[in-house]
C-alpha cells in the first residue's frame, strides 16, 4: 500500500487565532500531528493541506511537505473533510501519484497513543470490503440521558428512538461511542466515490486518557497537564 498523510490546517480559526500554530509546549500545535506521521515508517508522504503561507513555512519547517496551497472556497468555516480530500486527491493524481490510503490526522489532537497508524492500515490490508477506519472512544456521558430545551421554557430528552431513556437503567444502556480527531484512514476508492467514509467503516477504540481536542486556550492548559504526566 502506498500510504499519504493529510494534515488540513487552516488559517481561520475563531476560538484561537492561529490556533494550528500556536505553541503547544512550547511548539507549534501542528508540528506533533507532522512528527507522529513522520515516525511511521508506514506513511510514504506527509503532507498539510493548508491556504496560509506562515503554516506552510511552519510545517515544512518540522518536515512536511506543502505541494499546494489550499483554495480559498475549501479553507471556509463550513467546509467539510471531502473536499479537502478530494482537492489532495486530485492534485496528487494529475501528477499520476496515486495512494492507496489518505491518513487523516487532525492538528488538534496531538496526544495520540502510539501504533494508530499501523491498526488502522493493517485493518484496512486484511478486509478489502472496508472503506475506512476512524478513531473513537466510549461516551462518559450518555446520550440517552441529554435534553433539550424547548422555546417555551419546557424540556424533553434528545433521543427519541425509546420511550423514556432517561430513565433506563445504567445496565440497559447501548455502548456508544464518539468520533475522536486522533485518526482516520481513507482507501482512495473511498474518495472517488465522493465519501469521506463510505459505507464500511471500521472503529479503532482508543481510551480516554489520551484524548485531548483543542478548541480553546484552555484545552491547550490541559494537553499540557496530561504531557507532564
């Protein structure tokens, strides 16, 4: 399998101005998504999809490539994981380099446990009928018990599927999980058939403790914490 990373760093953030490069430890946020590419000797390329010229020169500076600068109308707040992928996908292609699989790894989860990368592409090497492989972790707080506020003041629960599940007990409660921004791995049939994910897609289940999603100043306090432990 040829093996590319995507790194998506855009240069819009509103919860942190700068925040794919603001200092993590003293070092850029993003420089720990290039380095944990980089130590895979899995990976052929690494490389971050950005449309800001100081990232780029960031993270060349820590060993990833910038083949391109990302369009402008793929760098909005709204735009999703496709179009990213496929803009990569197609400019790698008209230069006939062609990947098997697309790593996607998120700047704002830089504490990754060891080995995600090789799991999720030995997962994919051994059953071809998967489309993708993406990080997740079990939910502390279940949604079965959430609620939402009704504009005339009343609140109902948010799932609807059963009859009171608020009010189940902790025993009958499903296994649920949430997507994590550690890792995904994408087979490039996948992406040509206009899907981030496609219709398989398998969970790698990784533990609390070494999730950290950085959206705010304090997120990065707390990454801090956990790296001095």
């Amino acid at each position: 399998m040829k093996i590319v990373t995507i790194i998506p760093a855009r240069s819009g953030s509103k919860s942190i101005p700068g925040k794919n490069i603001f200092p993590l430890n003293g070092i850029p946020l993003i420089a720990y998504s290039i380095d944990y590419s980089l130590k895979s000797s899995l990976v052929d390329r690494t490389v971050v999809s950005t449309d800001s010229l100081e990232i780029a020169d960031i993270s060349r500076k820590y060993g990833a490539e910038v083949p391109f600068i990302r369009p402008a109308e793929y760098a909005m707040d709204e735009t999703p994981d496709y179009p990213v992928f496929r803009h990569a996908l197609d400019f790698f292609e008209e230069k006939c380099q062609i990947y098997d699989v697309y790593l996607l790894l998120r700047p704002t989860s830089p504490l990754r446990p060891d080995g995600l990368i090789e799991q999720a592409v030995e997962i994919l090497s051994k059953d071809p009928k998967i489309s993708s492989v993406r990080s997740i972790a079990k939910i502390k707080e279940h949604p079965y018990r959430s609620w939402e506020i009704q504009s005339h003041g009343n609140m109902t629960g948010f799932v609807k599927i059963v009859n009171e599940p608020y009010n189940l007990p902790r025993q009958q409660l499903p296994e649920v999980y949430f997507q994590t921004g550690d890792l995904e791995a994408i087979r490039r049939e996948t992406l040509l058939k206009g899907s981030i994910s496609g219709d398989y897609i398998f969970p790698l289940i990784i533990d609390h403790e070494n999730i950290v999603d950085i959206d705010y100043i304090s997120d990065f306090k707390k990454a801090e914490g956990k790296m001095k432990r």
